[in-house]
C-alpha cells in the first residue's frame, strides 16, 4: 500500500508559532502522516507521523476560534477554520490515530519474535485459510436462501392442490341432478410428504466488523460507528452500537470504492430519496475483497481506487501457485536438509538452501494445509448440494407455472 496516497484533506489555517500568525492552507491525512501545506507558497509547514502524536483535542484560541490541537513529541500544532467543520476533522483524525496505534502495538509485538520464511509462509496460508473460511460462510448462507425457497415451492404446490380440488367441485357440484358425482362422497385427500424442516436457524456469522467514519447525506455529519459485514448483507451501526441501518445483500445497488480506505453504499429507490452512507476507515483494506467477493456485480472501483485493485489483484494470479509451490519446496527443505529447497542453479543456489523451516513449523504448515483441504471439500460438498437444489427449484417453478396457467383457463371458463 502506498503510504504517500492521501485519504482525505480539508481547508483551514494553522498557526505559525516562529511568525506569530496565521497561515491559510490544507490540512492532509495520509494512512501514516498528517501534513499541511500553505496555500500562498505551497511550503509544507507540518509533517509529522500519527504514532509520533499524543493527544488531538479540540480547544478555543484567544476564547474566540475552536480550533483543533494536535499534540506531537511536545509540540502542540494549533488549526482552526476548519471546513466543513471541526468535529469531522476531529472525528476522523482521531480514528486513524487510534487505529494506527493499535497496529502499532500489533506490528511491535510480532517484531519481538524472529522472522523467517516458514513464518511468512504460515501467514500466507492462514490468509488463504480465513479468505475460504468467509467464503465458506457466504455460500452457507445462500445454501439457506435455497432452503427457504424450496419450502415456498412445496407450501405453493401444496395450495395448487387445493385450487385443484376446489375447481374440480365447482365445475361438477354434487347437487346438480347431471352429475358423475351425485352418489359418490368426496375422497379425503392424503396428507402430502412433505421435507422435514431443519433446525431452526443458528445465529448468523460475522464476517468483518470494523470501526468507521459515518458520513450520511451531507459531509457535515461524519460521526464515528461501526461497519458489520454479514453473510446476507451489512449492518451500520453508531458508537454505541445502535443500528442506524441494515442493507439486505439483494437491496444493495451500488457500491463505490472511492479509495482503499473509502467507499459508498448505496440503496435506490422510486419516488423517494436513495439511502446512502459514505465510510472511511483505516481497516477498509480488510473490508473491500470481503465486499468484492460478496456484491461482485455491484461493486465498483472510482480512479482514485483503480491503482490499489490492480496492484491487489496483479499478484493474485499466480498467488495460488506460488503459495503450494513454496510449500511443496519449503517442506521438503524441512524434509531433507541436504537437499535445495527450490531448483534454482547459479549464485542464487546457496540462498535457496538456507530458505528451509524448523520442525515446528513444517508440523504448523501441514495442519494449515490440512485444515484447507478439508475446507475445499466441504466446499464442494456445498456447491453440488447447491446446484441438485437449483435444479429441483427450476423444475418446481415450471410444475408451478404449468397448474397456474391450467387453473387460470378453468376458472375462466367457469366465469
């Protein structure tokens, strides 16, 4: 990811403490620094790192601008006039900092511990394990939506069965003296077979929850929340964790991936206004493949964004391939010490063969690889239980198609 791509900027005036005055010019936010640059010179006056910062509070100066401090290594940066106002600068500047923190302290505890190959390895596979894991979730997921519509299809077919019976009275009521049914009584009908019904349905998984900047329809009123990421759908929540609002994954109709750390979701409507919520969030790396996997035919990657897709998905290709590959010849150095772990030849051969893993994490490494190919049959699995039920669903709805239109010619004849 590249550091340098700024995530958000706003006008305003800093204070130049060396002038004593102040200075117009904007304020910048990039995933690792907060920078502000004069409007007149174009002098970068502040450059800073967010894990260098303090405190960030939001005070008044000479008790007549609210102004927004920022504490760095002992130095207190003052900026005021802040568009479109002080509590959204201050809103989002404190998520990142916060965020950044925490990955900080993430980032200072795995450096604590040697790194190695067989480490970076490990990391690789548990990301491909979590990636099939939600994979997993959502084709479960839609594997309920099927459910649910085969017991529509069986509760319609059972109605049909009814209309047919109640038709086939009125065409030849039993009182009419003409009629083949004058003697007989009607046959009882047998209770249809119908699926048992399976367990009632467990609490649905949470794919990715993150805290987020809310911004909804004016950006005055970007607040802080939290953004829940669901098998069926996504969840918006605010601080407290009260549920401002839920799109269902089918209501979803767009959603805009303005840059790695922000996006727009987006539900329309016919005669009244869209509903619509703008997120930024420092995780929102993590949330856009989940979102891509999810709402493939609604997502949508703005210019801003185009450079993360392409440098995200560019090594994707072959990301598969190289990840057993490196497996296959990681473990066989573990394996056999005398032997290459790779088949490179020439002054690159002594450093493939110092590439090797330690016992324990080759015993690691099988059982991730374990647990994925378990995971990868399962899928399976999944997906041919999924496709016997489209195709017993199709032909449901053509069985159902073919008696409504029958029943609809009897009924007009009988009007």
């Amino acid at each position: 990811m590249n550091e340098d791509i700024r995530i958000h900027s706003w006008p305003c005036s800093y204070y130049l403490d060396t002038s004593k005055q102040w200075i117009p010019g904007k304020l910048s936010l990039t995933p690792t620094s907060i920078r502000f640059t004069a409007d007149k010179t174009g002098e970068l006056l502040v450059d800073f790192h967010l894990s260098g910062i303090s405190e960030i509070k939001k005070e008044s100066s000479h008790l007549i601008f609210s102004s927004l401090t920022v504490l760095e290594k002992g130095t207190k940066h003052w900026f005021s006039s802040l568009h479109p106002n002080r509590n959204v600068v201050f809103n989002i500047l404190e998520h990142f900092w916060r965020e950044q923190l925490v990955s900080s302290q993430e980032a200072g505890a795995g450096a604590a511990s040697e790194s190695s190959k067989g480490r970076e390895l490990t990391g690789m596979l548990e990301g491909s394990q979590k990636r099939l894991e939600d994979t997993a979730k959502v084709l479960h997921s839609q594997g309920e939506q099927f459910d649910n519509i085969m017991r529509g299809l069986h509760k319609i077919e059972g109605d049909m069965d009814v209309a047919d019976r109640l038709l086939t009275e009125l065409e030849s009521p039993s009182w009419w003296p003409f009629s083949t049914k004058l003697w007989k009584t009607p046959v009882e009908a047998k209770p249809k077979e119908t699926p048992a019904a399976p367990d009632a349905r467990s609490q649905e998984g949470i794919l990715l929850r993150i805290p987020v900047i809310i911004t909804h329809r004016t950006d005055s009123s970007a607040k802080p929340g939290k953004l829940t990421v669901l098998p069926s759908g996504l969840e918006i929540q605010d601080c407290n964790s009260q549920l401002l609002h839920r799109f269902e994954a089918r209501d979803v109709d767009d959603i805009w991936v303005h840059t790695p750390y922000e996006i727009s979701v987006r539900q329309r409507f016919i005669g009244k206004p869209d509903t619509s919520f703008r997120l930024l969030a420092a995780r929102m790396p993590e949330a856009i493949p989940i979102l891509e996997m999810q709402f493939s035919k609604k997502i949508q990657f703005l210019e801003d964004a185009l450079g993360f897709a392409g440098a995200r998905k560019s090594p994707q290709a072959d990301l598969g391939t190289s990840i057993w590959q490196a497996a296959t010849g990681f473990l066989g150095a573990a394996m056999n010490p005398g032997s290459p772990a790779g088949s490179a030849e020439g002054p690159d051969k002594e450093q493939v063969q110092l590439q090797k893993v330690s016992q324990e994490e080759a015993k690691e490494l099988r059982q991730i690889l374990k647990k994925l190919k378990g995971l990868a049959l399962e899928t399976e699995a999944e997906l041919e239980r999924q496709d016997e039920a489209l195709d017993s669903i199709g032909s449901s709805v053509d069985r159902a198609t073919l008696t409504i239109e029958r029943q609809n010619r009897r009924m007009r004849k009988l009007t």
